[in-house]
C-alpha cells in the first residue's frame, strides 16, 4: 500500500508530458482553416523551427509559439508548443504530418500523421449572392462572404476591365481584413479609391443583407486568352451569441474566412489590321503653335482616355514636315475614379522650320482601336490661319503673305 501511495504521488507530482501532434477537426469545410498544434518537450524543446509536411493544405504566416518551464522537486522540464494556422487549397482528402522531431541530445522521433477531410463547398464556385448566402445558410455557417464582379467578361487586349469586390455582411463582424490579393500578373493594374463608397442593404430572401465595395480595380490585359483574376479573401471576427436570455450580450468570438470565386475573362487579340497606338476610348489634342524670341516653334500634344498609355508612342505627322522636330516627354498623369481609370499622356512637340517663310504646320494622327470593336484614326488639325513662323527675324505674322513680318532673306 505505501509503495503504490508512493508512486501515485510521484506521478502526480511530475507532470506527465510527452511529443505530441494534433488538429483541432478532422473535418472542415474548404473556407475554414485548420489549426495545427505541435508539443515538444526537454531535448526536443530546443527546436526554435519546424517543418510540418502537408498534402492539400498550406500555412497562413508563420506558427505562434509558446514556451514553458517548471520545477517541481528538484525537477525541470521544459515544454515548446507551435502553433500553425491552416487553410484547404481543394475538396477532398488532406494529411498532416508525418513530423520528424530531433533532441539537442541526438534523440529523434516520428509523430504519427494525421487524416482531414475538406468538404466540398457549393458557395466556392460561384460570385452569385443569393447562391451563396442560401447555401451558407443551408449549412448553419456565418452569413458573410465576399462577391467578385466584372463590368465585362470579354475584352480586346489592352482593352479597360474593372473588376469590383463586395462583402456582404449579416453576421455580428466585430473586425475584418482583406487577405490573399491576387498578384494579376497577366494583367495592368491601377487601384481605384473605394474609401468613400457608402454601404447599402439588400435583400436575399428574407433577410437583409449590408453590402459595401473593399476593393475595385482597372485591369488592362497583356496578352490574349482565357485570363484568371484570382480570388480575394476576407478574415472576420464574428460573434456567435448564446441561446441563453442574455444571449444578445453574450458570446464567443471566431475566426470565419471567406474567399470570392475566381473570374475567367476571355481576352481577344486585335484582330488584324495596320498597327494602333493605343486601345481604348481615346483623345486626341494638341495646343497652336507658337513661336517666341527667335526659338523653335512650340506646341503640346496630349492623348487622354480609358487606356493603358504608358507603352503609346508619341503622334506622328499626316505628311512630311518641312523641317525637323523634337519631342519631349512630359510626366504621365492617371486620374482614378470610383468607377474607372483614365490616363493622359503629353508630349512636348519642338518644330524648327527648314527655311524662312511661310511654315506649314501638318496634322497630327494617332490610331487607336476602340471600345466598339474598330480602328480609328484621331486627328488634330490646324486652325484655318495657323501662325507663320519667319525663321530669321523670329517673329510670327498672320494673315495672307502680303502682310509678312519678315523679309525673304
């Protein structure tokens, strides 16, 4: 009896701990993450990273990790427990583990791996709301979720798309991110300002809904095919109340992650044709020449619409100009609205005449392919009675040839 008494108090004096890999489910739907935990203790507790092989999930940032350290008669022991936060990539089976563990005394051991299950989630495949919220509601999950929408889902290359993202929102959110912004490599992109846009209510089936934009962008295709915009994620804070009489004050806060369904854009190439300057609804301007204190002739030429202009060249004359010319850049300017984005382009144009007299200013041309699906030549003409500039004196006179400032020398 004292020996048995001896041992059980042994036992309940030392802490009995152990290596040890878990999950916190084994089964998860595909927007929930999985939380992985690993317990090291004494030897093995001196791992200051960790490895974990996995099959159809990834990491979310890196492990938080927690140490310990007790004594207890005479005894230490040292405990390190990571913390990894999971998420599916896919339906279907996923495995955790196996994890090789190795003791700053050469000890080594295998934690056994351990089997999920991720469900399939009709509400991933979809950017419809009522869909979505239908089948969350069906499944007893947290009414919130994030919808991708596309002005077009067809374009030209080079051609404006603007996709927009909405959360929507019947849940108690009491935070919430936006997480896994699409790189969009195969497009140009220029981020519009949604800071102002104002929330509004809807209504799916019987509830209300609260609805707000948190992310829009001007996409410009690079290259023809069928292009993926990728999803984006949302991480919120909801609280789930209680059933019990206080239940409107009381609850407990979760983790809830939610991602939009991806976008296939069919993107055309041009269809042939001579070669444009840009694609898009453009314009073309350019200001009167002038000419001051003998120096060359001036003007500004602009080209401004809904396209991608940083790669357009600079317009070129109708006919030959007699004399030469040299053009200047000025800085690229991009005006974003709540609902597009909308580039100007200016060009600094230097003209210097061949020969005194009478110097005539040719129109410029740009071509572009628009919106509508056709080519078309943009042209800033002269005004009737364009300034003559006079290459000597350096003067500019007007009207017919009788009243010319300078002299034919």
């Amino acid at each position: 009896m004292r020996r048995t008494f001896l041992l059980l108090a042994l036992s309940l004096a030392t802490p009995l701990f152990a290596n040890d890999l878990t999950v916190d489910k084994q089964t998860l739907q595909l927007d929930e993450t999985l939380t992985i935990v690993v317990s090291l203790e004494n030897s093995f507790a001196d791992a200051d990273d960790l490895r974990i092989p996995l099959q159809n999930l990834e990491l979310v940032g890196p492990p938080s990790v927690n140490s310990q350290f007790t004594w207890i008669n005479g005894t230490t022991t040292k405990r390190k427990i990571f913390r990894f936060i999971a998420r599916p990539k896919a339906p279907g089976g996923a495995l955790v583990g196996p994890l090789v563990v190795n003791g700053a005394d050469g000890q080594r051991e295998t934690l056994p791996p351990i089997s999920v299950q991720v469900l399939p989630d009709a509400a991933a495949g979809t950017n419809d709301p009522l869909a979505i919220f239908r089948e969350l509601v069906a499944t007893r999950r947290d009414p919130i979720f994030v919808v991708a929408e596309v002005d077009k889902a067809s374009a030209y290359v080079g051609e404006e798309i603007v996709v927009t993202w909405r959360i929507y929102n019947a849940a108690t959110v009491r935070e919430w991110q936006l997480v896994d912004l699409p790189k969009l490599e195969d497009f140009w992109s220029e981020e519009l300002d949604v800071r102002n846009e104002p929330q509004q209510q809807v209504a799916l089936d019987e509830s209300v809904v609260q609805k707000v934009v948190v992310r829009r962008v001007a996409l410009f295709p690079l290259r023809s095919g069928t292009l993926l915009v990728a999803p984006v994620g949302v991480e919120a804070l909801v609280l789930r109340r209680t059933d019990s009489p206080f239940g409107f004050f009381e609850g407990s806060t979760f983790d809830v992650t939610r991602r939009s369904a991806p976008i296939a854009i069919d993107v055309k190439p041009l269809p042939p044709g001579p070669p444009v300057d840009a694609v898009g609804d453009v314009s073309l301007t350019c200001t009167k020449p002038v000419q001051q204190n003998g120096g060359p002739v001036v003007m500004s030429v602009a080209l401004r619409g809904r396209a991608n202009l940083r790669a357009a060249v600079p317009p070129h004359w109708e006919h030959a100009l007699n004399g030469s010319v040299q053009i200047g850049e000025k800085p690229m300017t991009v005006q974003r609205t709540r609902e597009y984005a909308e580039m100007t382009r200016t060009w600094s144009y230097l003209l210097f005449p061949a020969r005194a007299g009478r110097f005539e200013v040719p129109a410029l041309v740009a071509t572009t392919f628009t919106s509508a699906g056709v080519r078309q030549t943009l042209r800033c003409r002269p005004p009737p009675q364009w300034p003559r500039a006079c290459g000597r004196c350096g003067r500019t006179c007007g009207g017919s040839a009788a009243h010319c400032c300078c002299s034919s020398s």
